[in-house]
C-alpha cells in the first residue's frame, strides 16, 4: 500500500495501527498538530475552488470515476479495513461494496437534487423566486473505527457532490484505511480530500481550525467536546451518535424470522454497530417462543481470528471490560445469559462470544447504555402498548424495527416509535437503502447522511428574487414613494382576504 500522509512535511511523533486480532502492528502514520490541520485546511480551500465551479453534473461524472477507482482497489482497501478491525473478509469487502453504492447514489441524484429550485412567489407574484444551492467550501469530517471506509463515505460522497472539498480526520485505531481511502478517491483526477492523521488533539485542532461545517460520527461525550469547539466559530455541524436500537415483536409475527433477524442485527460487525438491535421488546405471549429460536440462531454463530468467521474482534480491547460489567450487573439484578457470556482468551485478546441475555428489566444499564459488543438484550413486555412505552424510555434514538403481520398494527408502531429510522419485518434496511435519510433523534445526534435530505445537508440554499419585467419597478425602492399605500388601507386588504371565520 502506499500512504499518503496528508500536510506532514517534517518529522512528527508516529501514531501506530495494530490487528486487534493478535496486536501485530499493521502500519504507523504521523501525529498531525494543529499547525498540521491548518496546512490541511488551507490546502483544501484553495483545491475547493476548481472543485465549486464545476457543474452538479460535472462533479457527478467525477464521483463515478471515484467509484471506479474504489472497484479496483478493493481488495487492498478490504485488506487494510480487515486488519485494522478485525473484522471477517466478507463483512470487509462489503463495506467497500456499501462505499461504493453510496458514490453511485450520489452520482445519480445530486444533479437533480442540487439544481435550482422554481419555488412559488406568493403574494408577489410579479418575482420570480428560486433556490440555488451552493457548497459552504471546506467541511472536516471527523469518523470512527466501526466502519473506517463507509461511515466517512457516507459523509464524503455528499460533501464531494456539492462541491466542497474536506479534510479527513480517521480514528487513531484505523488510520491506516483513511489515509488509503483518500488517496483513492483523489487519484480518480482532483485533491478533493485532506488527511489529518491522530489521536483527539488532532480532531480537536480540526474542530477549531475554521473549517465551514464539520461532520462527526461517534459517541455523545466526544460530540459534545467538537460542539463546543465548533460554537466559537459558530461552525454548523451534522452529528451521527449512538444508538440503543430496539426491535419490537408483535403478538402475530414470525417469531422465526424475528430472531434470526435480531441475532443477525445484533451480532454483525461483533455488535459494533451504531444501529445493532441491542434490545428486543417481545410480548410475554411470544416470549419462549422468541427466546428458543433466538437461542439456536446464536449457536450457529461462529466466532474467531479466522477470517471466514462470522463474528471477529472487538475492534477496542477495553470494550470488553464495558460488556463484561454491563453483564454483571444484570445478572446480579436477576437477568440469564442463554448463550455466550465469556471473554475468549483462547482466541486471542479481543474475542468476546456472542450472548443474548433474558429477562433483562427496563432500567438496567444493559437495557439503557450502548453496549457496542455482540450482546443481544430480550425485555419481555406485556403488548404493544408496553413494548412502544420503553423503547421510547430511552436516551437515544438513531433505529428500529418492528416485526409484526398486521399493517395497522405495525404502521402505528412505526408512528409512536421516537426513532430515526425504522425497518419492518427486517433490521438495518434503512442504512443500506441511500435513497433513506440517516440520522437520530435525541442523544443519536441531529441532521441527515445519505438520500436528498443528506446531499442538501453540506450544500447552502441561496433564496433568489427577480422581477418578472424588467420595465417593473423594485419593490423595496418604491416604498418611500408617492404611491406608499397608508397602515389603514394595509389592514383593511388583510381584513378582506383573511379576516372571515375569525372568533369574536
């Protein structure tokens, strides 16, 4: 692989990538500083300037050769993601499939999406008034380790098509992908993308290093640091927190199918996943049931180094310190481990097994906290009512699902279900449909990634004005004039239009 380290033009302390699985260190980077992030960001300004003035099709046409680019190096790209996280091959090779679908998405809908907009010139009727949509310029986008290549993506794919361009700044546990990744999409033909390399020091110089918005993926206690650093700039920002996703289970679903999808849900990427079904909500009727199947679901889950596995390494190690006290305290309130439950130090130092745990009570952490490890929760609920009632009784809300065969009964689950994002008779189908908008509610964050709602969020709306005639005179100009209407005749014109119905 060849790494391109961003600003560094001297020696500077290096940061060092390590497999999870057995702790071989993969690669080192440079610690980029602040002077570092602000090299980064004036690069990226002056590159933006080509960038910005070219057309929505233009960029759209770059885009695919970008995707192009990622196709044939996605074996390398796979190799450096699975030896960073420790994830399987397969669950690899999908996330650059997954980036790659997203630049086409983008592609495909960011000339339409980013084209002026007609939009009605009501009660002026002799304007003609439309929205254009302009690139703020720089955006620094600040992603995780869970997914090193999609989740920046998800971010960059937008970013890029509104003609920004961005300075990337990877985690420290998976740099290594994020130097790669951007080298691959500024070898398709433009410096669209900066890499700052680092630890929180350097995500700090980027959240107040001027950039015009920063995108952040990752916890709330971080998005509160870059929040602050943003206000004194006033940066806007898009922020895509945690989850503690819930899945509901209807008196009439297929139980069979609801837990394998939750076991699925849950234990993909070793649980590490934003939107993994932590939680399953299941009436009492169903209860057993779900519990029995949700059991031989799990024992067919295989677990290890072994990159055909389905289930890899916990990507940071101490996470399992979390799991294994959020598991303590459970059962020490009166939960069972049905499957799983132990650190697996046999397979090395990062292996946890996949657990599903029942009779989990409301206000226990695990029912509450972001575990981010393969552990499934079942909370047994009294109907629908109930099972609504506490999935909302949470601080987050970034997904969910509901499994359940009567429409009427799920579309209202669907309606008082306080989620971004909901999946019915599936789970995670939002986030790998780009035509949906990504993002939460609460303490999962605020604005959108993917869809329309996702290209507009890193582009400005102008509001334009202009008068049908050009014979006609200004609207503003003439309000001084000989021709000024009184504050009576104004209110006797809005008495006429509006005034009939109104309440004594």
């Amino acid at each position: 692989m060849t790494v391109t380290e961003g600003p560094a033009i001297e020696d500077r302390p290096r940061l060092a990538s390590t497999d999870p699985r057995d702790g071989r260190t993969v690669g080192t980077v440079a610690v980029h500083d602040a002077a570092d992030v602000v090299v980064a960001v004036a690069r990226a300004r002056t590159n933006q300037t080509d960038w910005g003035r070219r057309s929505p099709a233009e960029r759209a046409h770059h885009l695919r050769r970008i995707r192009a680019r990622l196709a044939v190096r996605a074996r390398e790209l796979a190799e450096v993601i699975a030896s960073e996280t420790g994830k399987p091959d397969f669950d690899a090779m999908a996330e650059v499939l997954s980036c790659a679908v997203l630049f086409t998405h983008t592609a495909r809908r960011a000339p339409k999406v980013l084209a002026p907009e007609k939009v009605s010139s009501f009660p002026l009727y002799v304007k003609r008034a439309e929205i254009r949509y302009e690139p703020y310029g720089v955006v620094g986008v600040i992603s995780p380790w869970n997914y090193p290549a999609f989740v920046p993506v998800q971010a960059l794919s937008a970013v890029l098509a509104a003609g920004n361009t961005a300075v990337l700044k990877p985690s420290e546990l998976t740099p290594l992908t994020g130097v790669l990744l951007a080298e691959i999409i500024n070898e398709a033909g433009a410096p669209l993308v900066e890499v700052v390399t680092g630890d929180g020091v350097t995500g700090a110089a980027l959240s107040s290093s001027g950039v015009d918005k920063i995108a952040f993926t990752g916890s709330p206690a971080t998005a509160r640091h870059i929040l602050r650093a943003a206000a004194e700039n006033l940066t806007p920002t898009v922020m895509e927190l945690g989850g503690k996703d819930a899945m509901i289970v209807c008196d009439d679903a297929d139980i069979a199918a609801a837990a394998r999808t939750a076991v699925a849900g849950c234990f993909a990427n070793a649980g590490q996943t934003c939107i993994a079904v932590e939680r399953v909500l299941v009436t009492r009727r169903n209860h057993a049931a779900f519990r029995d199947a949700a059991v031989r679901a799990a024992q067919r889950v295989t677990v290890g180094p072994e990159r055909t596995k389905h289930v890899g390494a916990i990507t940071q190690p101490p996470q399992i310190d979390v799991i294994e006290q959020r598991l303590r305290d459970a059962t020490a309130a009166g939960a069972t481990i049905l499957v799983g439950g132990r650190r697996r130090d046999d397979l090395g130092a990062s292996f946890f097994e996949p657990t599903i745990v029942d009779d989990v009570r409301p206000d226990m952490a695990l029912a509450r906290e972001e575990t981010f490890g393969p552990v499934l929760s079942i909370i047994p609920v009294d109907d629908v009512d109930d099972a609504v009632r506490v999935a909302n009784d949470c601080d987050y809300g970034l997904a969910g699902s509901v499994f359940g065969r009567d429409r009427r009964v799920v579309d209202d689950v669907v309606e008082r279900f306080a989620t971004g994002a909901i999946s019915i008779n599936d789970a995670l189908a939002t986030a790998l449909l780009p035509g949906l908008p990504f993002g939460g509610v609460r303490s999962s964050g605020f604005g959108r990634l993917h869809g329309d709602a996702g290209i507009r969020e890193f582009a400005v709306p102008k509001a334009v004005a202009t008068s049908r005639l050009a014979v006609l005179p200004g609207l503003t100009g003439s309000m001084f004039g000989s021709v000024r209407p009184s504050a009576a005749q104004v209110g006797t014109v809005l008495r006429v239009l509006w005034g009939r119905g109104a309440s004594a």
